[in-house]
C-alpha cells in the first residue's frame, strides 16, 4: 500500500525544478510528469566558472572574455497529459557590449512521457529544442528515466538516469535575420564549449522527507553537483547547490494548478469545508 500511495502521489509533487525551469534537479532534467493543468515560473542563478554560453559559435560579439554569471528566467506548462513546454530566457549578468544586449537567450523546449512510472518500471521522457535560438545555451535532446524508492515511512528517494546528445541544430548563418526561422541550419557539436549543456550520459538522486524538503546529488555529464531544496506553502520551492564543488548556484519557482478551481469557489460549491 505504501508503495501503491507513492506512485499516485509522485506525479502530484511539484517539488524542484532544473537550471531551465523543467522537473529536474539542479542542472539535470528528470522523467518525473506534472498534473495536467500545472504552471510553473521561477528564477535560477547560474556561476560564472560555468558560463554555458562560452564560446557561442552565433555570438555577435568575441566570445574570448570574461567568464560571466547568467540568470535564468522561466514559465513551465503542461498543455496535455504526458505534454509539457517550457520557454526560458538565458541573460548574462554584468556588463554586456551594446550589439550582444538583449531579453536573453530565448529557447523553447518540448518534454513528452513516454512511460509513466509503476511499481516495477520508471517513467521515461524524452525533452527536445525548438532550434530557432541563437545562443542555444541550454539546448537539449535528451531520453531520460526517473523512479521513486520508498526508504520509510516519511522518506523517498528519486533515482534518474539519461543522455543528453552532444549535437545540435541552429539557424547559425541566420543571425539578425528574424524573418525567416527555417533557413541556414548547421549541426553544432555542444563539446566544441568550454561548459557544454547536457552532453553525454547524466543521473542523480533525490532524498526527500515529506515531500516538503530534500537533498540531492546529480552527475550533469561533467561534474558532480549537491543541493538541498524545501517546498513552502505548497507551492513555492526554494532550492540551492555548490557546482563541482566550487561555485554557489541557487533558484525559486512557483507553482499552481490552471484547472483548480480557487479555495473560495472550492467552499461555496462545498469542495472544501
């Protein structure tokens, strides 16, 4: 029964999200699906020492500078069952030249359920980019499975494993030209980047007590990474790690449900007492 109760609960934690505003862990993605209906939207602050956007090969200006710290901004939403979108925007923080200022980076993702998880099988997903960026900085194509462990009574364990293609597609001869986004594509090979997204084999734990508060470890396919994260009211997850041991990154979304009706509607129609 204990195990039965997990499985219907686990695709109802909201919990913490990746660096890009996915299900996930602190840089890596995970197979875990929402309710139908969920919306997510959240901040996460990525280190300097791991500047993703290095050596763009679409940048406008030289790539031969300073490593520098990024903010993510992101909306996460699940449009049908087993179907979720997110678009994130990917903004260098400190000083930029005027030819390379801008909202950010824009990438659109699409995450799709293969599996969904059961007693004796993982969920397994599948997470694809529109190629029509520029930078492409948190560009996945990645095949990933996620299951839940329960350890005790009030304690579970979220175990994942994927792969992350170290290729790409981008419309690199089509920088400044917004007009035409299905022209001038080239094959990008992501470990060409002195930080490359997601390229190669990536896993990670969850150890959570109550679903309200966790620990975590993951292997993003080139470091090692620990973090903690609690849900507060429900909806709001706080989350923050060290990066291969060495620089601080940290984030926060939040989260309700566009098919749930408001508590005060809920009492009226005597859903709630």
């Amino acid at each position: 029964m204990l195990v039965t109760g997990l499985l219907l609960t686990a695709g109802w934690s909201r919990a913490q999200v990746n660096i890009s505003g996915k299900p996930g862990i602190l840089n890596i993605p995970t197979a875990r699906l929402l309710p139908d209906g969920t919306f997510q939207m959240g901040y996460h602050y990525n280190p300097s020492n791991y500047d993703l956007r290095a050596n763009d090969p679409n940048a406008v200006v030289s790539s031969n500078v300073t490593y520098q710290s990024a903010s993510i901004y992101y909306a996460h939403l699940v449009v049908l069952p087993r179907l979720e979108i997110n678009v994130n925007f990917y903004n260098v923080n400190g000083y930029l030249p005027v030819k390379a200022r801008g909202i950010g980076d824009r990438q659109f993702d699409v995450k799709y359920g293969v599996l969904t998880e059961r007693e004796r099988r993982p969920s397994v997903a599948v997470i694809v980019s529109a190629p029509f960026g520029y930078d492409n900085s948190l560009v996945t194509y990645a095949a990933v499975a996620t299951k839940n462990v329960t350890l005790s009574e009030h304690v579970t364990a979220e175990v994942t494993a994927g792969f992350g293609s170290p290729f790409y597609f981008d419309r690199s001869d089509n920088v400044g030209n917004d007009f035409n986004i299905f022209s001038n594509y080239k094959l990008h090979n992501k470990n060409e980047r002195p930080n490359p997204y997601l390229s190669g084999p990536f896993g990670g734990v969850v150890v959570r007590y109550k679903k309200n508060i966790g620990g975590m470890i993951e292997w993003d396919a080139r470091h090692l990474n620990l973090g903690a994260y609690a849900t507060l009211f429900k909806r709001w997850t706080v989350q923050a790690g060290v990066i291969n041991f060495d620089q601080v990154t940290f984030g926060t979304s939040y989260a309700v449900s566009l098919l749930e009706l408001p508590k005060r509607l809920r009492v009226k129609r005597g859903d709630v007492k």
